[in-house]
C-alpha cells in the first residue's frame, strides 16, 4: 500500500490525530529525518497547511467548513491538504504510517 492509501486509510478510521501528529514528528512512530528537512518553499508551505488542517480535522471533524474561537476563525485546508498529498506527504515515511496503522488496526 502507498504513503497516500495509508493516510487515507487511517483518515477513514477517523485517526486524523494520528496522521497529526506523524506530519508533526511528535508520535511514538516517528522515525527521525522521515523526510521535513531540505524541503522547497512551496512543498514545505503546503505540509504546513497540511498540519493545519489535520489539527482542525482531528478537533471538529471534516464536516465543518469554519469554526470561531474566542475572536479568531478557523478553517481546513482541504485542498492545500490533497496538494500535499500528490506531491507525497513529504514529512511522513510509509514505515511511520505502516507501523502506526498496525497498532489502529481496530
């Protein structure tokens, strides 16, 4: 299974905290250099806005299309999201999403 079958895998099991906190380098998965260093401006700026919208997603769900708190509004990204995608989830390695897809596996 590819890097994206991965994530979308994982997505539809409703682990966006999940697929988070890989892109984010923070999960018990992550493998060190998984692929965040030496990125383009333009790839690192869509895996930001990636982050941005599994944070989002993982706390309102992908059904929301804008939330406000306190005085400020936040929005998903979904399309900066796939961008990132076809340009290969450049943060996260398919061994990180492999291992971590195992252990949700229910």
């Amino acid at each position: 299974m590819e890097k994206i079958q991965l994530i979308r895998a994982l997505l539809n099991k409703g682990k966006a905290n999940v697929v988070y906190e890989l892109a984010c380098g923070i999960s018990p998965y992550s493998i060190d250099c998984a692929g965040n260093t030496h990125m383009e401006p333009q790839i690192e700026t869509l895996w930001q806005l990636a982050i941005h919208h599994l944070e989002f997603i993982a706390k309102y769900g992908s059904e929301i299309e804008m939330i406000e708190v306190g005085e400020r509004m936040y929005f998903p990204h979904p399309t900066e999201f796939e961008l990132w995608l076809e340009a290969g989830a450049v943060g996260i390695s398919e061994d990180e999403l492999r291992s971590c897809l195992e252990a949700n596996a229910n």
